[in-house]
C-alpha cells in the first residue's frame, strides 16, 4: 500500500501557531489515532475507478519520459488505493500538491516529518528524484525522518544520486531508521548519526485496530485462517492449502493492496474461491481480528498478527526488502 502523499498535523486549536509541521508517509496498512490531515500529490489524469491493469507500451529511450510516465501511472492507481480512501474518510484533507509544487509548503511550514516504510530504496523513490529525502525544505525549517527504511543493509544507489541523497540526509535535524542494521550502515558509510526506533505499525494498540475492524460491514466467520499474500507464487498457493487441510480450517486470502495488481495477483494465487475483493482498510484489520490463525509474507502482515495475538506463520519475501 505505497505513496499516499503528505500527511500534515493540525495544530492545537488552543495554541496560538500559526505554521503546521507536514509529514511524508509511503505506507498506512494500519492507522494510529493522531489528528491529522493529509496532501496527497496531485494525479496529472483523471482515471475510472474501475482500473484493474495498467500497460505500458513504449520504445522511448528517453529514461525522464519513462520516469515521468511511470510517475503519471503510479499517482492514478494512488488514487483509487483504499489507504486513500481511509485517509479521506478520517483526516482534513489539503490541497493538493504536485511533486514539482512541495517547495511551497516551505512558506507555511516549519517542519517537515518524513514517515517510515521503505522511502528510502532507490527502485522506490527514484522517479520522485529526491523529494523524499526533503531536498526541496528550506536551511531553516526543521527535517526529521521517523523509522524510515533503506528497505536493504546497503543504500544500493547510482553514485551521482546517493551522493545527493547522503547531502540532503547530512542536513536533516534528526534522522532515525526501522532497522538496526541501517544504524551502522548510515553511521560507518554515511556519515551520520542515526536512532533506531519501532515501526509506528507496532505504537498502535490493539483496541485501536479493533475499534477500525468494527467499522467494517463484512460478515463474521469462524474457523479460518486469514492470508495476506502480497506477492503470489506456486509455493504459497501449497503452503495455504496444506495448513488449511492440517489444521481443517477455512481461508480467507487477501492480496496487496495496488488495484492495477489485483487481477494479476488473483491468477497467480488461484485459489478464486478464498480470494475476497474491494478489501478496505477496516476489512483488511476485520479479517486479521477474526482469524484463528494469519499465513503472510507480509511485514505489516506479521506485525498486525503480533498485535492482534494471533498464531502466525510469516513467509520470507526477500523481493520486498
């Protein structure tokens, strides 16, 4: 569930501040009860809601036409994403900004937060050049990132943009990380200081989440293992079919949130019969709640399993970082 676009928090209505403080975030499987609102980034097209798979047929050489046209598609399928919709059914919603604009919320912003998940892996963020590294933020506003992640134990970049990147990551105010490894790798090859601290995932309670899953208008099962497979093969397909028959329990599958994915995902899992559709975000909490037992090869995944105190079996995804 990748770039939602910027978050930013309200301030006190008590307080007499009159600048807001906006947060970058790339993934919201799960939310945490803060007041915000949130910016997405302007979509360049209008596109149906019915979307299902994106195709993208080109001889261009041109590596920016490529880029700024994957940027195009990527927005679109932004959104339609449940996370967006979550976002717009809780939060204030601003205006929003194009990724060439950002620069502007320097005039009525003091600080920016960059938020956690992999913003920082070069196959992630490289078409958005080096917004998420907050290189557009002015010298006097503050720049923070809170458990953001490389998505890998090596920054894997070209030269010329990891150095850029290294530049923009020097200036930031306080810089922490989600994985312990990434401490050592931005202190020893980087040259700066970095804190490791917990996934915003793992800061919600589980009370929280429940009260989201009660939202959902699905209709409570029994006696099923929830799945929520992000990435489809053959071997997962056995896995789930084998521990339901083990355990004789039913299964309830969800696949990764991007619309323009669902239907490749669909066929490469084969299991129609288990596969649920139009999952939102308190659907997505609803299944995990009233699981006997959850199969993901899933980070978030095998975090919201923890919370919810359910048996789970996590499936490594080294694709996924």
């Amino acid at each position: 569930q990748p770039i939602n676009g910027i978050s930013a928090w309200n301030p006190p209505k008590n307080k007499p501040i009159t600048r807001h403080c906006f947060l970058f975030t790339f993934r919201m499987e799960s939310p945490l009860q803060i007041d915000t609102a949130k910016a997405s980034i302007e979509r360049p097209t209008p596109i149906s809601k019915s979307v299902k798979n994106i195709t993208i047929n080109t001889n261009s050489s041109d590596s920016i036409f490529k880029m700024r046209l994957m940027y195009a598609v990527i927005l679109c399928c932004i959104h339609e994403s449940h996370s967006l919709r979550f976002a717009r059914a809780h939060y204030d919603i601003s205006p929003a900004y194009h990724v060439d604009e950002i620069g502007k919320l320097n005039d009525v912003c003091d600080a920016f937060v960059l938020g956690a998940d992999q913003l920082w892996k070069y196959n992630v963020t490289k078409i958005f050049g080096h917004s998420y590294f907050l290189d557009f933020v002015n010298r006097k506003n503050k720049k923070i990132s809170y458990a953001t992640s490389f998505g890998t134990d090596r920054f894997k970049a070209p030269k010329e943009y990891m150095w850029k990147a290294v530049k923009c990551l020097r200036r930031m105010n306080y810089v922490s990380v989600r994985e312990k490894v990434n401490v050592n790798m931005c202190e020893k090859l980087l040259g700066i200081r970095a804190e490791h601290v917990l996934d915003p995932v793992l800061l919600c309670e589980s009370n929280c989440l429940g009260d989201i899953a009660n939202e959902s208008d699905r209709k409570v099962k029994s006696n099923y293992i929830a799945a929520y497979i992000l990435d489809p093969t053959p071997e997962k397909r056995e896995a789930l079919l084998r521990l339901a028959k083990k355990y004789n329990k039913d299964l309830v599958v969800m696949l990764d949130g991007w619309p323009h994915l669902f239907e490749t995902n669909r066929e490469k899992m084969d299991l129609d019969q288990y596969v649920v559709s139009d999952v939102e975000v308190d659907d997505w909490l609803f299944y995990f709640k009233h699981s006997d037992m959850v199969v993901t090869d899933s980070f978030h995944g095998t975090c919201i399993s923890i919370l919810f105190e359910k048996p789970f079996y996590a499936i490594s995804n080294p694709g996924r970082g």
